[in-house]
C-alpha cells in the first residue's frame, strides 16, 4: 500500500457482511466516489459472516426480547427480497419447547409468535415423532430460513466492482485519529509492507469482535462488549433430519440448521458451543486468543445431550467444527436480545462503530445510516 490514496470519502474496516454491505450503501445511496474497505482477510466474509450459525432470523428465537423479534420478523421478507439467491428455504423449520427448564411455555410461546405476527402451527404427528414426548412439551411448525455465506459473498464482490469500491485484503488498522480539517487518520499495516496512514471523511468500524482493538484518538465503544469463543459443529444429518431445521428452547437450547455453504448442518448448544468468554477490553486481541486457542471439540457432549431430545441425531456424522469469536452486547445477556449497536464517535467527527449481532439486523445499521447527516464539510 505504498502509494498515495489520496483523501478517501469513507474508509470501512472489516470486509464482512457488514462492512460490505455499508460500502455498498455509501456508494449507491449516498453517492460516496471514494470508498475503501480495509480487510484482514485473504477475501470477504470469511470470518463470523461465514462461521457463525447461518440462520435468518424470524423472531421466534427471541420471546424474552420483544423488540428483537419483531425487528427479525419485519426484516426476513426485506432480506429474503434483497438476496433470493443466498436464501434457502426449502427445509422444515421446527421449534421445540422443552418440558422442564425452559422459560417459556408452549401456550406462551404460541401467544408471543401471535404477538409479533410469526407464523405458527402444531406440528404434526411425524414431525413430533422426532422428539422425545417425555422431554419435549410441544413441537411447533415455523417460518424460518438460513442463508449461504458463500454466495453472499459473490454478490459483495460483484457490487463492490461495479461500484469502483476498493478493498485492500490482508490489511489491519491499528490506529484511528483526529485529522486536520476535519479527516480521519486510520493507521493501516498491510502483510509484507510497511503500515502507512490514510486519510478519509468518514470510518466505519465493523469489525465485529475487533470494535476496540485501535490505539490513537479512538475512545472505543460505550456499550460494554463480552468476547465468546464458539464451536459450530458441523454434521451430515441422518436421513430422517436432512430435511428440516430444529430448535430446542428455551432453557435447554439448542439448534440443529441447515448450514448451506458446506451442504451440512451447524449443531450447537447453549452448554458447549460457548467455550471461553471475557470482558472486551483494548489490549486483549480477540483474533490472537482464538489463534492460540486449543480447539477441542465438545461435539460428542452435544450429541449426548440433544439425543435425548432428538434421538435420530446420534446417527449424525460428525464432519468438522467452525471456531471463531462472537462478540455480543453485555446488557443483553439476560434476555438474549440482538440489537444492533451503532455508535457516532464525538471525540472523532466522521467515525461510527457498527455491530450486529444477526445477518437482518443491516436494515436496522441501514435505516440508522438514512438518518446521519454524511455530508461532505
């Protein structure tokens, strides 16, 4: 990255659906000319856009966080409109409520999809056959979707081309300051190269589990953040469950979806999928912890469990595992809400923090986009 860049309209750090996505939206709606995304990665959404659970949100997830559930039932028909390509539907999509432990009833989980305007139906006969009726109270028919990361990631690349937005892969932004006349000054070392400084309007930080990993000016987020390690286990159904996708709530939680990028499913579980946790804090570099972190599988203590549930998953095959950090809002933890954090940075003008924690939740970082004044000063 040696030669001059030259004043850039926006600078994005982080080349996930996110970062991607807010590129495009600066370029297009915003009439942006000079759009750079800096990238740490070899290509775009390689990391949570493609490791985490690939499951379009519908609200059914969420009954102890209305607000997080109706925002996912607005946005899936939204998502499923913008990306048909990237979007499969074509599974059954069960949810299960637990007999004992769980925090919501089946009566109160009916009431609460009512509520938000889901769909909802008594499952029938040979899909509550899948269960286990001495553990599981209630089995309900669902709308629900998952989406291919891989082919997200095709129509990233195909718009940021057409765009003329560059991206600079295998680059890391070490430091954002307060520029002269009014810039932002983003510290950037590029593999191989020597780390040089570019000068933009406006930085858009989104890189998810990295928000408050910059030194200079940058004052980091208000909103306290807590760091997971997570294990998706990924795994060839057995005949009998290729073709659906089920959830167990909401006590014992865990969900077996379609994980279409690799033609298999994620298994996780409340218990086993989190495997390490800290408060964020500048200094303790998510990326480096996951690097230095034993990845043993727990996947034999999922299957245990949720065989109890769901006899049929014991003839699962176990195929791989997807480590990677999930970054959530601490606030949130005891009503398992998502909603987006979105921060304007007063102490340096033209910069925003953006994370969401679900795939739809970018109408919400758009909508809140559609309402900041980005004009050029």
């Amino acid at each position: 990255m040696s030669e001059n860049l030259g004043l850039q309209d926006a600078v994005i750090i982080g080349g996930g659906f996110y970062g991607a996505a807010i590129a495009i939206y600066l370029a297009k709606q915003r009439g942006f000319k000079r759009v750079l995304i800096i990238e740490r990665e070899s290509s775009l959404l390689t990391r949570a856009s493609y490791n985490n659970q690939a499951r379009v949100h519908n609200g059914y997830h969420y009954p102890r966080s209305f607000t997080t559930a109706y925002r996912s039932r607005v946005n899936l028909p939204r998502f499923v409109q913008c990306w048909p390509q990237a979007v499969k539907i074509d599974f059954t999509k069960l949810y299960a409520i637990a007999r004992r432990n769980s925090k919501v009833t089946g009566k109160q989980f009916q009431r609460f999809c009512h509520e938000i305007g889901a769909r909802v139906e008594i499952a029938k006969p040979e899909q509550r056959a899948l269960f286990s009726s001495q553990l599981i109270e209630d089995v309900f028919l669902v709308d629900e979707y998952a989406f291919d990361a891989m082919k997200l990631a095709s129509w990233a690349e195909d718009e940021i081309k057409q765009c003329g937005i560059q991206v600079r892969f295998e680059s890391c932004a070490t430091a954002i300051y307060h520029g002269p006349d009014n810039s932002v000054l983003v510290q950037v070392k590029e593999k191989g190269l020597a780390e040089v400084t570019i000068a933009t309007r406006f930085v858009f930080n989104c890189t998810y589990s990295g928000l408050n990993q910059f030194t200079g000016d940058f004052p980091g987020t208000t909103t306290k953040l807590k760091q997971e390690i997570t294990e998706m286990a990924l795994m060839q159904a057995p005949a009998e469950l290729e073709g659906f996708g089920i959830t167990v709530m909401d006590g014992p939680f865990f969900s077996m979806m379609p994980f279409p990028a690799r033609a298999l499913h994620t298994l996780s579980h409340v218990r086993y999928t989190p495997h390490l946790h800290w408060i964020d804090q500048l200094g303790i570099n998510p990326y480096q912890k996951l690097e230095q972190y034993e990845r043993q599988t727990r996947v034999e203590r999922m299957v245990r469990d949720v065989a109890r549930y769901v006899p049929s998953v014991l003839r699962a095959r176990y195929i791989d595992s997807l480590f990677e950090v999930k970054t959530v809002l601490v606030k949130n933890e005891g009503d398992d809400g998502r909603p987006i954090l979105f921060e304007r940075h007063a102490e340096i003008p033209g910069c925003f923090s953006v994370l969401g924690g679900k795939i739809d939740n970018i109408y919400d970082v758009l909508e809140r986009l559609d309402d900041e004044n980005l004009c050029f000063f």
